[in-house]
C-alpha cells in the first residue's frame, strides 16, 4: 500500500522539489536520520591514523580554504550568497568534529553524500589527504562571533586557485625556498627538475595523477600557467638540507639509494634519480621521507602506475619492501647525498 | 644400429607429418655434438627395443584373445609368465643399463678432458648471463648467446642466483640445472659450425616459456677473434641519431642495470649491451634483434615477455625510441 | 575351518522373525538432507568416487583450455599468468584431488564388499576423511576463479615458491590444498589397513584375499610412509614462507634440493600409489571376463609388494639432471629400470589368465578398457624405461617426451582401469547397469582420443619442447604436432562426455541398498546379493573366488545361514577377524550416522582455510570449535563391556569389546605411530641432509655454543619420568566402578612431564642466543621442537581426554581404549623427543 502510495505521490509530480520549499518536517526528520545511520554504519571499519600533528591539520586549512570553503565557509568568513539558496544548505563547519564522531567525518569528506551537492574526495583512493582535512576539522576554531556579519569576508565560489597570481597559493602549501612545507606529506618544490615539475601539473591537470588537493588546483590552469610555475620553482634554488645524525637505518637507506639491492633485482636511487639525468624524472634529496614513503606505497599499490613514468617506477617500487622504504625515507630524512657521510659508512662502501 | 633406425623414425614421422621435417634447431634427434651424439644411439637402441617389446605384448594379447586353443594354452602356463614377466626383463633391462652407464663413463671422461675454456653461465630471470674467460684470463660478459669453438671441449659452470634454472641445448648436450649455491658444470662440444636453439628447461615461474638463447658454433680461428673483439668497448656512435640514442640511454637511466663497455653505463641487474647488436636475438631469444625490434621491446616488453623485470619505457616518443633502437643495433 | 556341508552352516533356518527387519533398521541409511550424516561406506564411497571424478572433470576442463592455449603457436587465448596458475591446478587437482581419492574412495566403497564386511571398522573417520577432502578441494579450486591459484608447478619447488619469488597467498592454497589431501589420505590409510587386515569374513586367510584387497593394503602401507615426507615438506615450506627459517634459502646454508629429495620420496611412490590399486582392479576385472581364477596370484602379490618396495628406491629419477654425483646416478637408475620387473610380471600374468579363459575372453566395456589399459600402461612403462637411463633422461626430462610419458603411465594405469571399475562395479551399487553402447563408444572416443593426444608428445618433446610453457615459436617445428595432440584431447574429452551422459541415464545410485545384481558372474563377494547392511550374513570362505567354489553360498548367505545374521547388540556391528588366519575374534560395535564428524571436517577446513587467508583469530576459534567436535564424536566410542558376550552362529560366541593388541582401535593407534616415525625419519633426513650441504653453518663454527648438557639432560629425565608414570598409571586402571584418583593424577603428571620436557628444550636454545631465522642450523635445531610439540599437543588432548573420562567413571581396568591410546602415544612420543635431544645436542658435539 505504502509503496503504492508512493508511487502514485511520485507520478503525479505533486510532491516539490524546489530548493526554495523545505521538506516535510517528517520527511526532513526521516531523511536526516536515514542519513546519519548511514554514515555510521558505512564508516565503521574506518581505521584512525594519528591526527594529532598540527602540521596535518594545517594542511587540511589549506584545502579546506579552496576545496571547501565556497560552499560551507570558513571562521570569519561570511557564506557565500548563492550557497546559501541550497538546500540542504552546506552547514557551517565550526563544530561539526563536535557532532561526528571522526571516522564519520572521514567517510563524508571521502565518499562524499548523494543528493546533497556534497562531492567525493576528487582524488581516487588517496585517503592519506581526506585525514589532512578530518584533521583540520577537528580543530577548526569556531566562528569569531566578535566580527560583525557585514565586515566578514566573503570566499569566492570558484573552487581552486582565485589568486591573480596562482604561485601564492602553491608557496601557501610548498613553501617558499627558505619555509619548509606546510606538511612533510607535500613535497619541495624548488630546485625540482622543470620538466618533472611541468608533467606533474599536467598529470593532475587531466586526472592522470590522483590527488584531491592538487588535481582541482591544477585543473583550473593552462599550459602557460604550468610552464611558469614550473619554471619558477625549477630557477628557484633548493632548499638547504638539514642534515641530521645518521643511525643504521640511514646507511641501509644510503646503501639503496646509491646501489640498489642486486639481490631483489632493485637499480640504485640515484641512477635515474639524478641532475644529470632526464627532466622527468625528479630529484629526491630535499624531499622529505614521508612524501617519498608515501608516494612509494602509492606506486607499489597501483594508484600512480597509470602513466608511462609511474609505471616505470610501479615496476621498480613492487620490489621494494615497507623496511627498504623505510631505510629510503630515513636517509632522505637525514639530508640524502648531500649530509654527510659518517665515517664508518665511508668505510662500509669502500 | 643408430643410423638406420634414425632415417627410419625419420620415414615414419614425416609419413605421418608431411609438413613437419626432421630438421630443427632445437631437437634432440638432430645430435651436432659432444654428449648429444652420445646419447641418440642410445636413444636408438632403447626406443627399438621399447618397440619391439610393444609389438610382442601386442601379438600376445591378440593371441590371447582369439588365438588357436593350443597357443593359448602355451600361454598360460607359469614358465611362460616367469618367462615373460621375470627373465625376459632382466635380460633386456641389464643389457640397456650396461650400454647407459657406457654412456655415463663417456660422459665422464669427455669432462675431465676439459678444463681450458671456461664459460659461466648464469640462470636469471628469464634470460642468461654469459661471462667468458680469455686465454689472457680476462672476463668478457655477453648474454643470451653462447658462441663455441667447433672442436673444442668447453666446460660451461652453470649457476644461478634467484630460482632453479635449467640448461639445455638439445643438439650440443642434455640438460643440467642451475640450482641456487650449486656449480653444476657441462662439457659441450660442437662438432660442427652451425646455429642451435637452447632454452630453460626447468620451470623458473612468470616468464619460463620465454626464456631461450641461441648457441653458435663457429670454427676455432674465428672464434678466437670473435672473442678479442667481444673483450673490446663498445663502438661509439657515428650518426647524429646514434648519438642522440646514446644520449638518450644515459638520460634515462638505463646505465642503472645495463653495463656498456667503455661508457659509464655499469649497471650489472640486466644483460650486458656491449656488444648485443651482433647477437641473434633479444629478449632471450624472443625477437629478432634489429632496431625496430630494440625499439619495441623498449617500449613493450611487459606485452612482449610479460613479469620480466625491466620496466617499459612508454614515456618515449615513437623519435626516441627509434633513436635508442638506431645506437643499440650498432653495438656491434 | 573343517569341510561343512550345507546342513551344518553355522546358523540354522528358519531365521526369528523380525531379524532382517531389526538389521534394516539398524543400518537405515539416513533420508533426505539428513543423508549428510551417514556414514554407511557404500554411501559415503559413492559420494567419494563422485567427488573425485567431478575434480577429474575440473582439472580435464583446465587440460582442455590449456590444449586450446597450444593449438598453435604464439596464440593468446590464456595469457603466461593464467596459463602457470592453469597447469599448476591441473597438476595439483589431478594428483591430489582426482587420483589419490579415486582410488580411496574405490577402497571405502569395495573393501567392505569384497570382504563382506558390513562396514569399514572406522565408518566415521571415512566420512570426516571425505567431508574434509570435499570442502578443501572445492575451496582450493576455486582459486583459479579468483587468480589466486598457486602456479608453482605441482611439484613447488622452492626457492620459485618462497615468499621472495612467489608473494601473495597463492602458494599457501597449494600448501592448504595438499594438507586437506595428506589427512584424509592418512585417515583413509588407517581405515584400508585395519579393514583389510581385521574385517575379513571368516576363513579368508591372506593367501585367500582378492587382490584387490592386497593391492589396497600395500597402498595404505605406501601412503603410512610416502605422506609423511611430503608432509615434512609442506611444513619446512610453510614454516620457511611463514616465518623466515631458511631450509631452503642457499645463502642462509638451506638447500633448494632438500625440497626436491623430499617431495620426490613421496611423489615417486604416489605414482605407483595410484597405479597399484589400479592394477589390482584389473586382477579382480580378468579374471571375472575370462572366467577363470587369476594365474599367477602368488607372483602378482609379490610383484605388487615389489613394487611398493622398489618404488622408494626411485625417487631420485626426478632428479637426474640437478648434477647429483654418477654412481647415486647409477644407483637410481638401476631401480628404476628392475621397478619394471614387477610390471611386466603383472602384464604377463594378465595375459595368461585372458589365453586361460573359459571359451573366449568376454569383450565387454570392461575389458575393452582393461585392453586399452594393457596396450597405453605398456607403452607408458617402456618409454619409463628409456627414461630411466640417465643419458636419455638428460635429454627429454623435462619435455613433452615425459608429459607424455607419465600420460601413458597414469591414465592408461589410472584412469582406463577406473573407467573399467566404473562399468564392471556399477551394477554392485546402482539399481540400472550401465549402457554397454555407450560405455563402447567411450572407449573408443577416450583410447583413439588418447593416442592422438599423447603419442605425437613423445616426439614434440625430443624435437625440444619444455614443459609448462605457455607459448612457442613458430619456427622449430612444433606447431604441427601440438596442433594434432589438442585435436586429440578433444575427442578424449568427448568420450568422458559420452560417460557422463551414460551415467546420467543410467546411474540410479541405490543409497546403500542393493544394486542391480551381478551380470558377469563373477567369483568375489561383492557380488553377494544385499541390502543396507550389506551381506545378510558373513559367509565363511573357503576359497579365493568363493561365489564360484561354493555354488549355493549367495542363497545361504542371503538367507542368514552364516556368521551374525542378526544384530545381537541392537547397533551396527561387523565380524573382527585374527589378522592372517581371519579366525573370529570380537563383534566390532560401530556408530552409526552422525553430525560431530561433519563438523569437525567442517572446523577443521575453516581452521586451515582461515589461516591461510591470514585470518588468525577466526581460525584458532575454528580450531577450537574442530577440537570440541572431536570430543563430542569420540565421546560415545568406548562403550565398554556391557552387551555383553554373543553368539555369532555355530556355536561362537565372542565378546562385543576388546582392548589391548587385539583391538581394531590398537591396530590404528599403531598405523598412526608408523605415520609419526616416517615423519620423524624424514625429518632426521633432512637435519642431516642440510649438514652435509652445510657444515659450516653448524654450532660451534657458524651459531651459538649449544646449551650446557644440564639442559638436554634435565629434559630427558623429565620425559623418562614422565613415561614411567604412564606406565605405572596404565597398571593403576581403577576396577570397574570403584574410580580411584590415581591413575588421572599420573596421566596428569604424564602430560606435564612431556610439555615440560618440550619447553625446556626450546628455552634452552633460546637462551643460548640461537635464532631459528639464523641459518639452515638453527632452523633444523627448532624443527626438532615443532615436531615434538606437535607429538606434544596431542599426548595433552589425549591424556586431558582420557583423565575426562575418568573422572565421569567411564575408564576403568577394562573399559580403558581411550586410555590405551594415550598409552602408545606416549612411549612413542618420549622415545622421539630423546631421540631429537641426542640428536640436536649429540651430533653437533660430535661432529663439531
């Protein structure tokens, strides 16, 4: 009968759609909980990671400023006028860690929600960045109610870079040369190989290179735009390394990356990862071990082998194993080929 | 005994195969040296006598089944079971274990009569390093080709450093493995000047069926300057293509597993280049090895040879590639 | 036995009424769903046979594609991944899943027949056997829908298949594969022992056995040895992928030989554990066509010995091209050449017995295959025989000359006579015989198809082609011929399709009841006519084909003349024999149908499953729920001495239960202990083996100083106490009803002595600062250990087990199976842990 009934509600159009009509109060309240049971049965298995780095979570800011910003604001900022004619209107954030528990909020961010106008996380299986943003909600301060409505900035609704000039944005998470990024998961960029750095914008600009963060940055750009940003970072110079104390880890990793692991078939590091070879192959010093772990995991698992150069790298990166990239990580870490080297390691290699 | 039965076998398989010939370069019933021409008149005799013990099981059988009374009844008595079953076996079975071990004994004193060449041969996945010694005692690597000395008794070492391989050229010689810590050695000798086909005989996982060589036996003289030139650097590039491949070799990295003798080119993961436009195949023995070939596999090979271990290269234009291929064919 | 005519049989007529209604409802084969819980051997081995033959099917399918793949040269059909999974699965599934089974399943389903037994002497640890291979052969199959299938070959060799060559679960589901096979083949080596040696109907001594009944009893003794070193094996193999204990590793002193040395011990003698069974069929199909006794039974039976002998002796053969030293060379090679000689006794004495027959030899669907196995096997061993010269191996190990080779031998040795089997024991089983048309168009759709197929291999493979490859050249001359053999294998495929149709029409598979009756008027006792409990009496026999001797011993049979005509304790119950002169000795009270084994087959597939998928906490709960099943099944089978004594017929009258040496539970105690030793022999091998490859990695040299002898010694007294109090506790069995805490607190002891002992050795090393991922020394010094806590673990259940019966007063001085069972275990078990203690901690010292 029910199903009847709805049937009929349906095929007569008598039920409103426009955005200017709220629901039913009982329909609203049906279609609210149905939501939050949703959520909370789908993002059970969700594993936390560690969020308590503020670094994670300033990177989180950062996208948040361009990826989610136009539609659900920002503390001391005003909404969006047009956002606001949604309906379900884009809820304000400030707070929302308060109300969703945390795996929740991953899974919203990651999965996005059907009928709301809430998108999924544009990079496909990069959950390593949806916790950037969880982690920013999480401390997302609450509005400065001190600030008077009409004095509040208001975000443009253009997702991505609105800078005149886009360089602003990249320093915001890359840093400027002298500032280390904002989060040892984004990588250096200056003094970066032009060529690496022109293909990269490309692959994220088309969708070939997975990343929620960088993809709608990049989408918005033309191919002059990309030729001078990577011009710019490569003229820049690189960033002076820190070097730090070198443990066994360090000289394992310095093994590899120097001479590979003929026993797995492993070519060393730097035969390709080198100034004086191709441009599209980037230069690793200076890049820190997260970024290089993380991106190691990414090849090994498939989600960067789909572009001739990723799939070069998948075929080196499978015979890796999580200890190995760890030894890597650790000896980029420690400053790469320009720390040091600790006198019993010279003697080891001798 | 061996020659007659051969053009026989050779009469009843071409009747029953008009297209396919006795002739191929990987088949044991074309011995062309050394231990292979030991082994077919053995494999001869055996299968002769294999043969005719089919036939007289047969003959029996029939007999048994719709034979005259009076022989059944021979056959049906104990002395012909003890017969048949017991005394006739042992004859047969010691005479054919005394000819085998004949054999073996010969095997045995052709390998210490070696001892002067050495050719090590090691298994990978899935081609085959090949390091030669010069009479001045020098290592000379190749791979994917064995050139031998016609006449000559060489000892080949067979080893490997991943999974079981095993060596077999069926014209030269039976196969023997390469077994992971082992040195296993094989003495071939090539009776006469001529291309043979050899290939893994022992399952070495993804890309087994793919994974052969060719062996070329070439007259003692000429092999001896083969050798001098195989221990000399590679040829440089003369052309402004062959230039920009070597360019383009250096750049991409492929110096990571690949030595080029006299460039800087040492990697030691894949097979030695130096000299690998003169060889007869890539890949082991999967292409022909010309330019176009180089430029395929280049780009290909996880299509070509899937699992094996070097990347594809598709980040080059079709230019590069043809560049590349242009430098690796010269490397004569 | 004296002459007896037939007015002094052991039972008189008229039989009580009711008598044959009471054995019908007794031995009542479970209806509908509830069919899952019988255990009525003519049931279980119908579906065991079925089993078997849907996995001959799978893995024929998989030929077929395979075959399609080579039809021409460079074709892409399957690609190289696919195609390794494809002949890894067909391997495996063939040998594994199809042929061990077929014919276990032949010795479930015919033994008791042939033996007018009621049943086998274990119904239920047939049906777990079965419910256990059913469930982890179809898992293990269906990997190949997953891409999961292992694809290291059948034969694994490592280093190919450890974790550094071969990552991912796929070798796991091989290991979990051949696990599921090695139980049940023990569990089916133990029922073929006991049933042959004890259940045979009275007067049949050995020398009056069927052959059949022979040859399944050498296959059960070749299983108790050949299993426990592919069991050694898989589990070095699993250990080593598991946790890094280098046996096989070279850099770290293992050898990738010891694998081979192992698994050819056992996968030699699999093949003449197939083929024997096979032969012995045949013995049983001749003669029955000729109509005449088998010429020759002596010699047959010492051939069929000889062989089982010899086939240990051969195992090396696999392995003439790894440059193993000549004169092991020669050695080998000359026993596999006099393996032959057995053989060819075999085929001279069949056809003797076809020129002997009565009129002309029946040319029936049966002995058409019986004749195409005689003309395919021949081929197959002479061209055995041209393998084993080494030189000649040399050449075509390893080619398609030896696909087709082991071809001719297993399916001209295997799978023709099971075809035979098929058709001649069909009527025994189903209410409709087979169709003789159909089953002539089979066979000749199946041995033209064959020959096509395989014979153009023999010189594929000298023209050089390898095995398992996946794709070809063109231009060497193969296309041709590999063209011709998927042709072939396509008519062979057609004339199992052909079968199938005629076993769809024509099989009406009668659930243990009696089949269609005997059309070839054979002479053996599965042709008695019967019902669900089997022969209506147990015939007392006088002669090997007695149904021929003894012309009215069907009628007197069927009506209740003979031996326990009746069920006299109201359970099912069989006739246990003396061992050679089969002179009655007990009635044998067995369980009916039942679900504890069901779920412990079950349990015990998820166990392994789970952990092969890495699901630990999951399958330790399975393993758990498997070990409760267990209890609960073996709860009811002491039951103790209270039926009573009865009467079986001519004055017999023999106890309903026995304990000690004269019972059926004490004969597969002692088969399980014969398992235990080859397993332990296997393993000494192996710590020798990697000595010999690897001295140097040997303590003191290469590891850690051994533990000071106090270590060993406290150990070893520990264990020696611990036997002395098992001894002693055996003679402190309370009397019945007068429980006594005595005899618990020193299995109690016992136990602990035993885990005691096992622990301290472990620490011992331990603290000594060796690591069993050090090197091939270490990993064999722990080794030692894994065995003895596995002896260990289940010494612990059982003596738990046994102190739980009596506590509940069911083990007394009488009733004491459980406890004896314990009882032999345990003596085994410390003699083993010494013997590792001497050698762990003797050898080293002696050799260092």
């Amino acid at each position: 009968m029910v199903a009847i009934g709805l049937g009929l509600l349906a095929v007569s159009g008598l039920y409103n759609v426009a955005a200017t009509r709220p629901h039913f109060r009982p329909v609203d309240h049906l279609i609210k909980f149905a939501l939050r049971r949703s959520i909370s049965l789908h993002s059970l298995g969700v594993l936390l990671p560690d969020l308590t780095d503020p670094a994670l979570a300033q990177l989180g800011r950062e996208h948040f400023a361009t990826g989610c910003a136009p539609c659900h604001s920002q503390p001391g900022h005003a909404r969006h006028p047009i956002a606001r004619g949604m309906l379900p209107s884009p809820p304000r954030l400030e707070g929302a860690a308060s109300r969703w528990e945390t795996r929740e909020l991953f899974w919203i961010v990651r999965h996005g929600l059907k009928f709301t106008g809430m998108p999924a996380w544009t990079g496909r299986d990069r959950d390593d960045e949806v916790w950037a943003v969880v982690a920013y909600l999480q401390r997302m301060p609450h509005d400065d109610d001190t600030v008077p409505a009409r004095e509040k900035r208001t975000p443009a609704l253009g997702f991505g870079i609105d800078e005149p000039s886009p360089l602003a944005r990249c320093a915001a998470c890359h840093g400027d040369g002298r500032r280390r990024p904002v989060h040892a998961s984004v990588p250096v960029l200056h003094g970066q190989k032009e060529g690496y750095l022109a293909r990269a914008l490309s692959e994220y600009h088309d969708g070939r290179r997975q990343s929620g963060i960088m993809e709608p940055l990049a989408a918005v750009l033309s191919a002059e735009d990309i030729g001078r940003i990577a011009r710019h970072f490569a003229e820049a110079d690189r960033p002076a390394a820190v070097a730090r104390p070198g443990d066994a880890r360090v000289a394992r990793g310095r093994r590899i990356f120097r001479e590979g692991v003929p026993r797995q078939e492993l070519p060393a590091c730097r035969s390709c990862h080198a100034p004086e070879t191709s441009a599209q192959f980037p230069l690793l010093d200076g890049l820190s071990g997260h970024y290089v772990e993380a991106q190691l995991g990414l090849f090994r698992s498939g989600v960067r082998s789909g572009t001739t150069h990723g799939r070069i790298m998948s075929v080196i990166a499978e015979r890796l194993s999580p200890e190995q990239i760890a030894d890597i990580a650790a000896f980029l870490d420690s400053g790469g080929e320009r720390a040091p080297v600790p006198a019993e390691a010279r003697r080891e290699g001798e | 005994m061996a020659r007659p039965a051969r053009v026989l076998a050779c009469t009843c398989s071409s009747a029953m195969l008009p297209l396919a010939g006795c002739a191929g370069i990987q088949s044991a019933l074309v011995p062309k040296g050394g231990e292979a021409l030991d082994i077919d008149p053995l494999f001869w005799t055996s299968a002769g006598v294999a043969m005719a013990v089919m036939a007289m099981v047969t003959i029996l059988v029939a007999v048994a089944l719709r034979g005259p009374v009076r022989w059944r009844q021979v056959l049906s008595r104990e002395w012909f079971l003890t017969g048949g079953g017991i005394v006739l076996p042992i004859v047969v079975l010691t005479f054919l274990l005394v000819y085998g071990f004949l054999v073996m004994q010969a095997g045995a004193t052709r390998m210490s009569a070696a001892g002067e060449h050495v050719v090590t041969v090691t298994g990978k996945r899935w081609w085959w390093r090949v390091v030669y010694r010069t009479p001045e005692g020098r290592e000379v690597e190749s791979a994917n080709e064995l050139r031998l000395p016609v006449g000559r008794k060489v000892m080949v070492r067979l080893l490997s450093d991943d999974v079981i391989h095993s060596f077999w050229v069926p014209q030269l010689a039976g196969k023997l493995d390469m077994i992971p810590g082992r040195i296993n050695v094989l003495t071939l000798e090539a009776a006469e000047p001529g291309i043979s086909r050899g290939q893994c005989a022992e399952y070495c996982g993804g890309a087994h069926a793919l994974m052969a060589f060719h062996v070329v036996a070439m007259p003692a003289a000429e092999y001896d300057a083969w050798l001098a030139r195989e221990a000399m650097p590679a040829r440089v590039p003369a052309s402004a293509e062959e230039e920009r491949g070597a360019a383009l070799f250096t750049a991409n990295g492929c110096g990571a597993c690949h030595t080029i003798a006299g460039t800087r080119a040492q990697g030691r993961l894949g097979p030695d280049l130096t000299h690998v436009g003169s060889r007869r195949s890539i890949g082991a023995a999967t292409l022909p090895n010309d330019a176009a070939a180089f430029a395929r596999w280049i780009a290909e090979n996880d299509h070509i040879k899937p699992e094996n271990l070097m990347p594809p290269y598709r980040n080059l234009a079709p230019d590069e590639l043809r560049a590349l291929g242009a430098f690796l064919d010269l490397l004569e | 036995m004296n002459r007896a005519g037939p007015d002094d049989l052991p039972n008189a007529l008229p039989r009580p009424p009711g008598e044959e209604e009471k054995l019908k409802r007794v031995w009542a084969t479970p209806r509908g769903w509830r069919i899952l819980s019988a255990v009525n051997n003519t049931v279980v081995g119908v579906a065991y046979l079925g089993f078997a033959f849907l996995f001959f099917l799978l893995a024929g399918v998989v030929a077929l594609v395979m075959r399609t793949q080579l039809a021409v040269p460079g074709n892409d059909v399957v690609g190289q991944d696919l195609y390794n999974q494809l002949f890894t699965m067909h391997g495996t599934t063939m040998m594994f899943l199809f042929a061990v089974p077929a014919m276990e399943a032949l010795g479930v389903l015919l033994l008791p027949q042939m033996l007018a037994a009621r049943d086998l002497p274990f119904p239920r640890l047939s049906a777990f056997a079965i419910w256990a291979y059913v469930i982890g052969g179809l898992v293990f199959f269906s990997t190949i829908f997953y891409g999961l299938a292992p694809k290291g070959g059948w034969f694994m060799y490592p280093p190919l298949t450890l974790t550094e060559y071969s990552p991912g679960d796929n070798a796991d589901f091989w290991l979990l594969g051949i696990g599921f096979i090695e139980i049940s083949a023990i569990a089916g080596a133990i029922e073929i022992v006991v049933g042959t040696l004890r259940t045979r109907p009275p007067g049949m001594s050995l020398t009056k056995m069927p052959i059949f009944a022979w040859a399944m009893l050498i296959f059960a003794a070749m299983i108790m040895f050949a299993f426990p070193a592919v069991i050694l094996a898989t589990m070095l193999l699993e250990i080593e992928r598991a946790f890094g204990w280098p046996f096989f590793s070279a850099e770290k002193g293992g050898d990738p030989l010891l694998w081979q040395h192992l698994f050819w011990f056992f996968g030699h003698p699999e093949v003449y554990i197939i083929f024997l069974p096979a032969a012995g069929l045949v013995s049983m199909i001749v003669p029955a066509m000729a109509r005449r006794p088998l010429i020759g039974y002596r010699l047959i039976v010492v051939a069929l010995i000889g062989t089982g002998f010899f086939s240990f002796g051969l195992w090396v053969h696999h392995m003439f091209a790894t440059g193993l030293p000549a004169l092991s060379l020669a050695f080998f090679s000359a026993v596999s050449m006099a393996v032959a000689i057995p053989s060819g006794i075999q085929v001279f004495s069949w056809i003797a017995t076809i020129a002997a027959s009565e009129g002309r030899f029946r040319i029936t669907t049966p002995s058409l295959f019986v004749l195409g196995f005689l003309a395919i096997f021949t081929l197959g061993g002479l061209t055995g025989v041209m393998v084993a010269l080494v030189p000649v191996d040399l050449q075509v190990h390893d080619t398609y000359f030896v696909v087709a080779h082991f071809h001719y031998v297993l399916i001209g040795g295997m799978v023709f006579p099971l075809f035979a089997t098929f058709y001649y024991w069909a009527p025994m089983v189903s209410r409709r015989r087979l169709s003789e048309t159909l089953g002539r168009i089979t066979f000749w759709l199946m041995f033209i198809g064959f020959n096509v197929a395989f014979l153009p291999m023999h010189l594929t493979g000298l023209r050089g082609m390898p095995r398992r490859v996946w794709t070809y050249p063109g231009d060497v001359g193969w296309d041709m011929l590999n063209m011709i053999s998927t042709v072939g294998a396509f008519i062979l495929a057609a004339g199992v399709l052909v079968f199938i149709v005629d076993l769809l029409r024509n099989f009406r598979p009668t659930a243990g009841g009696g089949g269609a009756g005997d059309p070839w008027g054979a002479g053996t006792l599965e042709w008695l006519p019967g019902d669900v409990y089997a022969a209506r009496s147990i015939p007392l026999v006088r002669s090997r084909e007695p149904l021929w001797d003894q012309p009215n011993l069907a009628r007197e049979v069927e009506e209740g003349r003979h031996f326990l005509p009746n069920a006299p304790t109201g359970g099912r119950e069989t006739l246990v024999c003396s061992p050679v002169e089969a002179k009655p000795e007990y009635v044998l009270q067995m369980p009916g149908p039942g679900w504890s084994h069901v779920l412990a087959a079950i349990f015990m597939a998820g166990f392994f499953l789970l952990l092969t998928v890495k699901l630990v906490v999951p399958a330790v709960l399975s393993g758990i729920a498997c070990i409760i099943a267990c209890i609960w099944w073996g709860w009811s089978l002491d039951p103790g001495p209270v039926k009573g004594d009865v009467p079986i017929g001519a004055g017999i009258v023999l106890p309903t239960y026995v304990s000690g040496p004269r019972s059926h539970a004490w004969w597969a105690m002692i088969v399980l202990v014969f398992v235990a030793t080859s397993l332990y022999i296997a393993y000494v091998f192996s710590y020798l083996y990697l000595w010999v490859v690897s001295p140097d990695a040997w303590s003191p040299h290469g590891a850690p100083a051994l533990p000071p002898a106090t270590w060993p010694l406290a150990s070893g007294a520990l264990v020696a106490a611990g036997a002395a109090a098992m001894l002693l506790a055996g003679r402190r069995l309370p009397a019945p009803g007068r429980p006594s805490a005595t005899a618990p607190l020193l299995l109690a002891f016992a136990a602990l002595a035993m885990t005691g002992a096992v622990v301290l050795e472990v620490l011992g090393h331990w603290y000594s600062g060796l690591r069993p991922g050090q090197n091939a020394y270490a990993a064999a010094t722990y080794m030692a250990s894994v065995l003895n806590v596995q002896v260990g673990i289940a010494v612990v259940l059982l003596a738990g087990y046994a102190i739980a019966r009596s506590l509940v007063g069911c083990l007394d001085a009488v009733r004491r199976v459980n406890f004896d069972n314990c009882a032999i275990l345990y003596p085994y078990g410390a003699v083993q842990i010494l013997l590792s203690l001497l050698l762990v901690h003797g050898f080293p010292r002696m050799a260092g």
